[in-house]
C-alpha cells in the first residue's frame, strides 16, 4: 500500500502535470540520443542550451553531434511530438463531445478527409497563390472540415435527434467513402505513386524544420480553442440537454469544438500521414489515470500524446535498424491491444457493477 503522501501526489491534478512533463521530456531526449549514432544526453543538454540561451560552450562538443542533434533528430522528435499532440487533443475532445471513447478523428471521418485534401495537393501538385508550402496543410484542414461537415449533414438526416451512435455510423460509412476516394487515386497516379503510399503509411522521417513551421500556428490555433472551450466540454459530456440548461450554447460550441478538430488534425495528417489510434487511445488512457475533467484532460492529453508518439516514431526507426517501419503500423499494433484491454476492462466493470 503506497503512503498517503505518496497517494496524495498521485492523485493531486497538478502534480499529473509534472509527470507528464517529466515524460515528455524524457521521451525527447531518448528520441534524440538514441539512433544510428548515439548522442549523450549531457552533450544533447549542452547542445540544445547553447542554441537557446547562447551562453553555452560548444568548444568541446563533436561538430558531428551538433549536426545530428539540430539537423536530424530535435526536428523529428518535434514534429513527432506535435502531431501525436494534436490527434490526442482532437481525440480527447470528439470523446467528450460526443460521449463516447469510440470516437476519434478516423472513427468521424475527419482523418479520412484530411488525407483526401492531402493526397489531392500530391496528386495534382497544386499550389495555391501567395500561400505556396501552406497549400498542404490548408486543403487538408479544408477537407477535413468539410467531411465533418458531412458526416453531421447526413447523420441529422437520418436521425435529427443526432445520437452518438448514429454519428459515429455515419462517420465510418464517410471514413471508407473516402478511401476508396484515395485507393481510386492511387490506382491512376504514376511518378506520384511511392510518395503517395508512403506518405499513407505516416511518417515523420525526413522532414525538417519547415514542416514543423508549417504544422506550428495551426496547432496552437486549434489548441487554444480547445482549452477554452474545456468548460463547454465538460457541460456537454453529462448531455446536450443539461449542457443546456447550464447555460450553454449547444450548437455553436459544437461547431466551433469539430473546427477545431479538424484544424488540428489536417494539420497533423498534411505533415505525417495517417497515423492511427493515438486520439483514440492516448485520451482513454490519460481519462482513466487522471479523471475526466477537461480543464486537465486536455492539456494532458497534449503531453502523453506527444511523448507516445515520440516513443512509437524511436522504435520504428530503431527496431529493425538500418530498415525504417512506418510509424502507423507501430501506432497500430501498439494501440490496437491497449484499446482491447481497456474495452474488457470497462466491460468488466459494467458487469460487476
């Protein structure tokens, strides 16, 4: 039995920051270290240090390790934290709005839209005026936006009342709707064929620093509208018609909560592909270490997904070296067993209570 102290800590919300922080953190810098070349971790401290605060000798630091640090791995480890943030938030908010744990940016279909814009851009190689390198990522958000769109569009259609379930149903009829969108582009591209599969597949190798500036104000966009609408989240996840009668503004929350969704996930599919299970995995699994309340189940969400990801991208680089497994299938064979022990869990407990 754990101390009461020790019990206190554990249970104290804001002491579930500092662990999930110290698990971030951890998890960037083995992400960093880690790899063909190992760096130390005192070396990586010394090298990151001296590139903020600039006071920071590098006299006796390998030009080598300087190179892998910057150039390679602190941009991968980034970029693989913010987009396993951004599918988490989103994951974690679709949940509570819809008050289901089955609900996700694929389950809704809004992955599946982002990755149609996405793989439209590389198809056709467009290039919208004046916006260049953001054509990528604004027809991903776009078309995520407008499968959500749908999706609630034809839910309401067959059933005004807009259950869960019906969403959800509607949801994944769209989801396989537009895969087959992108199989049938597949099938028709040529040169584009390898980087269109790949890209499917979800990765985050190769991509440096200006993926993480394309992918960085949407992600704080769509983040802060998320945490101020913690509250809503929390009214609308005993119901739409309690959310209501406290007071809030049940379908322009909505609308503004599925925006923001799918601004972070176009965001997070236009610079990594499809990765799966992270929204709906990590936000079950942060709800039941640290309750359901969003003003701490957001932001915490945004840490542990982060660091899975960080972790997941690790071993797939790492696991069968030289060869590079994408990061989806690790995401997917990792979160697809976790998934089905929470659901028996949950059973489990239904049952005896």
């Amino acid at each position: 039995m754990p101390r009461p102290s020790i019990r206190k800590f554990l249970n104290n919300k804001y002491a579930s920051f500092f662990t999930a922080g110290m698990f971030l953190i951890l998890s960037m810098l083995l992400g960093i270290s880690i790899g063909s070349v190992s760096v130390p971790i005192p070396k990586i401290i010394q090298i990151i240090g001296s590139k903020l605060f600039g006071f920071i000798s590098l006299k006796d630091i390998d030009p080598m390790y300087i190179s892998i640090v910057m150039d390679i791995r602190l941009p991968r480890v980034l970029l693989s934290g913010l987009v396993g943030a951004a599918l988490a938030i989103a994951g974690a908010a679709f949940q509570g709005l819809l008050r289901n744990p089955l609900a996700d940016p694929y389950t809704l279909g809004v992955s599946s839209g982002a990755s149609v814009g996405a793989v439209l851009t590389i198809f056709f190689q467009l290039s919208i005026p004046f916006i260049g390198s953001f054509t990528l990522p604004l027809l991903s958000i776009l078309f995520s936006f407008l499968s959500i769109v749908a999706v609630l569009v034809f839910a309401r259609k067959i059933e005004r009342s807009l259950r869960v379930e019906t969403i959800i149903l509607t949801g994944i009829i769209f989801s396989s709707f537009l895969g087959a969108l992108i199989s049938l582009m597949i099938a028709l591209t040529g040169d584009e064929l390898r980087q269109i599969i790949g890209w499917l597949l979800g990765s985050v190798s190769m991509r440096g620093w200006e993926y993480i500036k394309l992918m960085l104000p949407f992600f704080m966009i769509g983040t802060v509208v998320m945490m101020a609408n913690a509250k809503e989240l929390n009214a609308m996840s005993f119901g739409e018609e309690r959310a209501q009668h406290l007071g809030v503004n049940v379908q322009s929350r909505k609308l503004i909560i599925l925006t923001a969704g799918s601004i972070l996930t176009g965001a997070a599919v236009a610079v990594s592909g499809t990765i799966g299970f992270v929204g709906l995995v990590i936000p079950h699994l942060t709800r039941l270490l640290w309750g359901p309340d969003h003003k701490f189940l957001l932001p915490l969400s945004i840490l542990t997904g982060g660091s899975f990801l960080i972790l997941a991208d690790l071993i797939s680089r790492t696991i069968i070296s030289p060869t590079e497994l994408p990061i989806g299938v690790i995401t997917a064979l990792i979160g697809a067993p976790v998934f089905a022990v929470i659901l028996l869990q949950r059973k489990r407990k239904e049952r005896s209570g």
